[in-house]
C-alpha cells in the first residue's frame, strides 16, 4: 500500500507434500537453513534482526490450538483466526468473530452469541456497523476457561475449545449458519442471557426465548428440561454431552428449526468447476444426527450467493451487513455464473499513435531505476506489476527490443527475491506455515498480512515472464518458487501438511481478508479488493501460460466469485445492501461489522475510492459489468473530492474508462500532460488502456468466451471480441453469443466474430418481443432450446403483489421509442405438474436509462395453474394489479421480468427458449 497498513513445512517442505499437491517440484529435504526449489530457494530460518508473529507487545505468539490440530496449518486471514492468532496478550480468548447472521466472542464462560440487525454510523459518518452485542452465553454451569483454542475447522466452519480442568466444551459456528452446535463435559448446559429473557414456547427440551427482541430456540437432548432463573437457563444432559441453539427469523419458525436441532454439523467444503465461460461452485454442509435420522439443516446465503443460484430458497431471512440473507433448507446450495474475463493486456488497436507509445515506454524501460527504490515485498511487487503491465503492450507495436529488456528486468527481481540468502528473501515460518517475504511491510511478518496483495504482482509478473519464456516458469527452474508464493497465498490443497487451505479466501463470504490476526472489536477486514482480485487473475495467466488448468480454474472460480461480492459489498451496486443512512455510494473498507468509506492512511476521497480500482490489468474487466456503479462511484469521488481526480487521477481515469470511454479519453486528452503517475501505473500503459477502449468500448460481461482468457467489448451497435491463446497451436474460441473467433497460437486475437446465432443479448436488441432464456437473460433471438426454470414455492405463505424468490429474467442496453397508446403485453407458459392451489404472479420493471432506478414498475395479478401436468398459458390479459411511475423512451434502458409464486406450498415451472414464453414491449 502506498501509506503504512496498521491493518490488519515443517523445517523442510518434504518431497512428496510438494509433489502431492502439484504445486512445486519434488525437492528432497535439505539439510541446511536454505530449502531448493528448482532454480529457486527460501530458506528456514528467518533474516538476523526480523520478526515473525507476534502479540502487540512484541512478543512471540504460537498458534493457539489444541494437541489434536497442532499437525494442521492454521488458517489465517480468516473470518475466525483471532481464536488462534493471540495478537493481544491480554485477551487469550478472541475478538468479536462475525460469521452472520450470528456474531460471537469467546470469554472464559462460553461463546457470547449476539444477532445485530440495526446499523450504527459511526466515524463522523463515514463508516456503517452491525456491532456485535452479546445477547446470551453459551457455557457450562461453572466454565471457568484460562484461554480458547482452536480445536476443528473446515471450509466456512470453526470449533473453539474450552477447558477449565474440570469441564470441557466445544461449539461449531459457520458463516450463514443460524445454529451454535455445543457439546460439552464436566456440567449442565447453561444459557446465560444479557437480560431475562421471555419465554414463547417451553416444550420441555426445547425452549424457545426472546432476548433484546431476537428470538432464539435452546434444544437439549431429549427427556431434559430447560429451567429459567432470571437471566440464566439451564438444563441437564444426563447421559447425553450435546445441546444446539438457533437464532430464530420469528417464534413460527420454531418447528422448522427444531427438525434440524439435532443435526449438528460436522464440517463444510465448497466444491468449484469451470466449464465454457460458466463457473460453477456447491457449497456442502456434512452433518452427524445426535438424534433420530435427520441429516439436513438450514443455511442462510448472502447476496451474492442467493442472486446466483436456482436452488428453491425458504421464506426466512435474516438481516446482515451484506444485505437480507436468505435461509435454505438443505445441506448443499449450487450457484453458477458467468465468469469474468481476464486478458493478459487489451488487444491491439489503432486508436495507439505508435510514436507516442514507444515514447511512454522508454520512458519507463530506460528508467535509472525502474524499480523505484523499491526493497520490501510490497513495493517490489508493485513495480514489478507495473513492468509486467507493459511487455504485451511492447510487443503489440513491434518493439520486441523493449519487451524483452522489460521481461530481463523482471526476471532478474524475481530471481533476487526467488533465491535465499541475499539482501532480500522469502522464509518459511515452521510455526505458522507460511512463507514470508524479507524485508517484510506493513505487518505480512509480523501480523502475516496481505499476503495475498503482495504475492499477487509476483504471480502476475511471472505469468507473463511464461507467456514468453515457458521454460523459465518451468518446476525445474523458477516456476516452483512461483507455486509456492501460490501455495502461501492461496493453496487450494485441503490436505497439504505445509500451507492452509485458500489462506486469504473466505470461500464462503466470497472474498479475501487482508488482517492476519482478525484481532479488531469489527471483525477482518478487507481494504483493497481489487489487488485481492489481482491475485486470482495472476492465477488465470500462469494456469494458462503453463498448462495447468486447476490452477487456472482456481483463479477463475476465486476471480468471478469475488468479482460478484466486489459488486454487492464495496459498490453496492444494486443499492441493497448499504444502509440508507450511511450515505456513500462506495466503500473503502469492507468489516466483518460492515463497511467504511475510509482507507488504512488517507482520508482523501481519490485514493478511498481508487483502492479498489488499482492495479488496473486485463484482470480488471469484471468491473464493468456494474456501470451504473461506477458512474455513481466517480460522481461521489468528485463530489466528495470538490472536482476531478488530482492525485490517482490515472487510475480513476481508466476507472471510468469501464463505464464511459469517451468521458475517460476526454479528461486523459485534457490532463495527461503535467501528471504524475500512481506507484503502479505509467503513462504508457494508461494511455494503451484509455486508447484502446474508446476504440473498442467498454467490457461487456453479459458475453463469456468458453476459454478464461477472452474478453467482449461493445461500442454501440458494435460488439467486439478478444481471446489470448497461450497454447502452441491455432484454436477457436466461442462465445456464449454463438460467435466464434479464431486465435493462432501464443496470440491475441480481436474481431467482430464469425459465425454463430444470433446475439442472445444485443445491444440494443432489435424488435421488441422477447423470448426468456435459462439463467436469466431476455432476448430477442429465436430458435432457442426449450427448457424451463423451477419457480421457488410461496411456502404457504401469501406473496400476492411483493415478490418472493422470483425468477429474474433482464435485458440491458435497450434503446427504444414509446409507441403511443401500447401498453405491455406477455405471455408465459407455466406448469404446477399435480400440487393445487398455485397461483403465479409477473412484475415488468422499465429503467429508462440503465442508471440502476426504475422508473415504471408494472405488477399483474396472478394466474391460478391447475393441478394438472402440462403447460397452461399466463397473459397480461389477467389484468394491472398495480404500477408505479410511467413509461418514456428507452436510452440504453433496462427492461426486467419477474415470476414468482404468489399462494400455494409447491414449485411450478415456467418454460423458456421458446416463442410461447415471450414478453412484448410498447416500443418501436
């Protein structure tokens, strides 16, 4: 970072454990302080006078876990490691630990349970939380614990220890887990409130209680009974050692809840693939039933897990900082997407003056130092990004002269540091597991942060060292120095003895920590996300460059996965999520309580609003798939700034270039020539980048290509497409639109397409009948392949006129002129197979403009299906229910239709790809 961030194997890596997990060559153990990796070494034993772990006093600090997790390497980084990273010597225990919709804090009596669900502001404004509040303890009558340890973890779920001698207690908690699974030793099972609680159900073992108006249900085994004395309650275990508490969404969910109390969860595991532009993931709970034969249980999904999956969802919700949460009852969710794309550089356009660009790029490759000054593995990683940045772009204008002194100015950095024993150099840390560049900054020795801000520009570097030298990226040579930075950072090995599992990653909160430690009263914390993304499209480059698709499916899984929380919890994008009183469109900072416009060590509105732009790289696409966003985001930064950018004036320049290219080329043109650049950027790659988008236009997300490396671009009735083939021979590359582009080998290729279907997505679309396509999408394509989506079940509960778990069918970039006197029409083929009393309902939804606001909202009433199988036929016919607002011209509008069910306790199908489930716009 450009300012300090206070924010937060064994000896030897054997042979086999590197060979095991396919991410570094089979070395054999040395018997020495330096450990050989190919070309490469790091060595054992940290550099005289450096630091590793410590509290905040300075002093050493082990894992703290128990004798049965001491063989596994701890996950830092994570939304619970302050149970195992002491990094206050006063507080043995942890700080606030957020897992939503619960938060929880671990004392010497039990695990502080709370369920905030209304937002403070706080920092004059600047920062919005839900604090964690206790409500109630979960313990033992008479816990008295010295410390808590860590005892079991997995993917998304951790079980503190507690042991005071005499009794022994173990809870599992999880992100959108509503249930604290305890079993304990030594005592009775004891609840202890924050005030006396009301009692609305006592059914013996199962009491149900209101405490600060949140419900919760206590279970303890079967034939004990619950006893309330003011603010404690108690029950016996007999011969029994486990009992569960649930946060309830309201006392009629008692029942649903209690199905599931005996369940307990065991352990969680996401499962990712990668196929033809679609990213696919499933999330598992696995659970042991404690009584009876129940297996499943219920999970709440955040945003951006539930917009992106078909699974039938329940009624219940739960209020969290990342928006509503919905509850599944089920042990397993799936969610697919598009993926995002990743570049190595944008393509060659004319739109570049080849003599200005070769200026830029001696400037920077003739530096007298084109590293700055760099020493510490920040920095160093920055300039070497910045380096790397410019080679594709080098050769793109036939300087190969300059390509290749970049790449020998890069390889010999990345050697320095890939090689122990000099002034700098990469250490292994037995303790901890994980390798810790020397000279370390800003707390990645000490507090074992960011390690995956730094780490990413040396991926990054070196995927693109191996774009042009593969056998420089070889295992023999430098490349298993390179897998085991990735193994550190971002290991996606369960079973690897060296390093944890996706250190930085929490795989089910969809993004990175940066904080080592977790050790703040808001939870980890996460300022810039986009070096997080940085990471995981270096990952995409090398998979590539190197042949190793698991790599490169990791990085796409990781890329598009945050890509989409990047969306929803630093952009909001679709104004869901921040609370309306926090009153930023954008957000510096994201909390486990929240999110904060704010960095680690400015104030200024450029760099709080640039932290999660920078560095810019064909890994940067994904962002403008949210234009509206960023156009709300620089109008806040002006704003807020009292003008236009200054400082990061580049980095928002090409931010902006996402959204609106010719606005971005309009203030380059005016203001590039007295600038000074970000760290990490150059004038020369700046202006490849602002000139080869308003050339192109801006990323069109709504069109993937079926390989990681391939990129649309629309300008206006114009698409045009982008691949990078890291392969030895040609190969052609289709998009999801059914156009082709073919891309000879170690190339980029760009062109209109050939071939193929229609546009199932043009912008603007033609005509103004649309046919409605699985996954979402409205079109005005035909010849589509049948098929249907499941519409989620009302649950008996009636949703007549408020959409419930609707099916969402849209599509963007509509231009179009109101026909006069039309109105809309729709007709939809809907199936309830033999369940009765269904009915479905329809929303149409305008926004004129694309700005993310609509303007007319039209809801009909529902359509009542019979209980016989076979499609029945939905119209507008059926008549307004309501609306809101009023029609006008489309200008790059977006035009949305929601299904859902509006009575009844059963799913129903809704048929697409076919010209009997259309929708039709008044518009010419």
């Amino acid at each position: 970072m450009p300012a300090p961030r206070t924010r937060p194997a064994a000896a030897l890596v054997l042979a086999s454990a590197l060979a095991a997990v396919g991410l570094g060559p089979a070395a054999a153990p040395a018997a020495a302080a330096t450990v050989p990796i190919g070309s490469g070494s790091y060595s054992d034993t940290r550099p005289a006078g450096t630091s590793g772990p410590t509290t905040n006093t300075g002093a050493p600090v082990t894992p703290k876990v128990t004798a049965a997790a001491k063989s596994r390497p701890v996950p830092t980084n994570d939304w619970w490691s302050s149970l195992a990273f002491q990094r206050y010597g006063d507080n043995p225990y942890s700080t606030p630990m957020y897992g939503h919709p619960l938060t929880y804090q671990a004392t010497a009596g039990g695990l502080d349970v709370g369920y905030p669900t209304a937002p403070a502001i706080v920092g004059d404004g600047r920062q919005y939380e839900f604090a964690h509040k206790r409500d109630l303890t979960i313990g033992l009558t008479g816990l008295n614990s010295p410390d808590t340890k860590a005892d079991d973890w997995s993917d998304w779920t951790v079980t503190p220890y507690w042991s005071d001698g005499t009794r022994t207690l173990r809870t599992t908690i999880g992100h959108g887990m509503p249930f604290v699974y305890a079993k304990g030793s030594g005592g009775n099972a004891q609840i202890t409130t924050a005030a006396a609680p009301a009692v609305f159900a006592d059914q013996g073992n199962v009491l149900g209680i209101t405490v600060a108006g949140h419900h919760y249900a206590l279970f303890a085994p079967t034939g004990s009974d619950w006893n309330v004395s003011g603010s404690t309650v108690t029950a016996g275990l007999g011969s029994k050692d486990y009992f569960s508490v649930a946060v309830l969404p309201s006392t009629g969910a008692l029942a649903t809840y209690k199905k599931y109390a005996y369940s307990f969860v065991t352990g969680s595991q996401a499962a990712w693939s990668y196929t033809g532009g679609t990213v696919k993931a499933t999330y598992t709970l696995t659970t042991e039933a404690k009584e009876g034969t129940e297996r499943g249980t219920l999970q709440a999904l955040y945003r951006h897990q539930w917009l992106n999956t078909t699974d039938p969802l329940t009624s219940h919700t739960y209020v969290s900082p990342r928006g509503t949460m919905k509850v599944r009852e089920s042990a397993s969710f799936t969610t697919s997407q598009k993926a995002s794309p990743v570049l190595p550089a944008l393509p060659k356009s004319d739109a570049v003056d080849t003599a200005r660009l070769r200026g830029y790029l001696n400037e920077v490759a003739n530096a007298s130092d084109p590293f700055s000054g760099a020493t510490d593995t920040y920095w160093t990683g920055k300039a070497l990004g910045r380096l790397a940045q410019l080679v594709p772009v080098a050769e793109q204008i036939g300087e190969t002269g300059t390509r290749d002194k970049l790449l020998g100015l890069i390889k010999g950095r990345l050697q320095d540091w890939f090689t122990a024993g000099g002034a700098n150099e990469f250490s292994y840390d037995r303790d901890w597991k994980t390798l810790t560049g020397y000279p370390a900054s800003y707390g990645s020795d000490t507090e074992l942060n960011d390690h995956h801000f730094h780490y990413s520009y040396y991926v990054y570097a070196a995927a693109i060292v191996a774009q042009y030298d593969q056998a420089w990226a070889a295992d023999s040579a430098w490349g298993g120095m390179v897998k085991t930075l990735v193994r550190d950072a971002a290991n996606p090995s369960r079973t690897d003895t060296a390093f944890p599992f996706l250190r930085g990653f929490d795989i089910y909160a969809g993004h990175s920590w940066a904080s080592g430690h977790q050790g703040f009263a808001a939870g980890n914390n996460q300022e810039s996300s986009s070096e997080s993304t940085n990471l995981s499209a270096a990952l995409v480059l090398w998979g590539s460059a190197t042949g190793d698709t698991s790599l490169r499916d990791l990085g796409t899984y990781l890329l598009t996965t945050e890509a989409e929380s990047i969306a929803q919890y630093w952009f909001d994008a679709d104004e869901q999520v921040f609370p309306s009183s926090f009153g930023h469109d954008t957000a510096g900072m994201v909390w486990g309580s929240g999110a904060a416009y704010a960095t680690w060590w400015t104030a200024n509105p450029e760099e709080i609003h640039g932290i999660n732009v920078l560095p810019v790289t064909g890994g940067s696409l994904h962002l403008g798939g949210e234009k509206a966003a960023i156009r709300r985001n620089i109008a806040e930064m002006e704003r807020e700034n009292g003008g236009p950018a200054v400082e990061w004036r580049d980095i928002l320049w090409e931010f902006q270039s996402l959204a609106d290219p010719a606005a971005a080329k309009a203030k380059w043109d005016a203001g590039h020539a007295g600038y000074t650049p970000e760290q990490g950027e150059s004038k020369a790659h700046t202006y490849h980048w602002i000139s080869t988008l308003d050339r192109l236009g801006a990323p069109d997300t709504t069109v993937t290509g079926n390989i990681p490396t391939s990129a649309a671009f629309t300008k206006g009735t114009t698409r045009i497409y982008a691949a990078h083939n890291h392969g030895a021979t040609a190969r052609t590359v289709t998009f999801s639109d059914g156009k082709t582009l073919s891309v000879p080998a170690r190339s980029t290729a760009t062109g209109t397409g050939t071939g193929g279907e229609p546009d199932p997505d043009p912008e603007p679309p033609t005509g103004n009948t649309f046919q409605l396509r699985s996954g979402g999408a409205l079109t005005t394509a035909t010849g589509g392949t049948a098929g249907s989506d499941t519409i989620a079940s009302a649950g008996g509960a009636n949703h007549d006129g408020t959409p419930h778990q609707p099916l969402v069918y849209e599509i963007r970039g509509v231009n179009g002129t109101l026909t006069a006197g039309a109105s809309t029409a729709f007709r939809l083929q809907v199936d309830a197979g033999s369940t009765v009393g269904l009915g479905q309902q329809a929303r149409i939804s305008y926004d004129l403009t694309g700005d993310g606001t609509f303007e007319r909202t039209e809801t009909y009433h529902y359509f009542a299906t019979d209980p016989v199988t076979g499609w029945e036929e939905y119209a507008h016919s059926r008549g307004l229910k309501a609306s809101t607002g009023a029609l006008g011209n489309l200008d790059g509008g977006t035009v949305r239709l929601e299904v859902w069910s509006a009575i009844g306790n059963g799913t129903a199908k809704l048929q697409t790809g076919t010209d009997k489930s259309v929708l039709v716009i008044p518009y010419s």
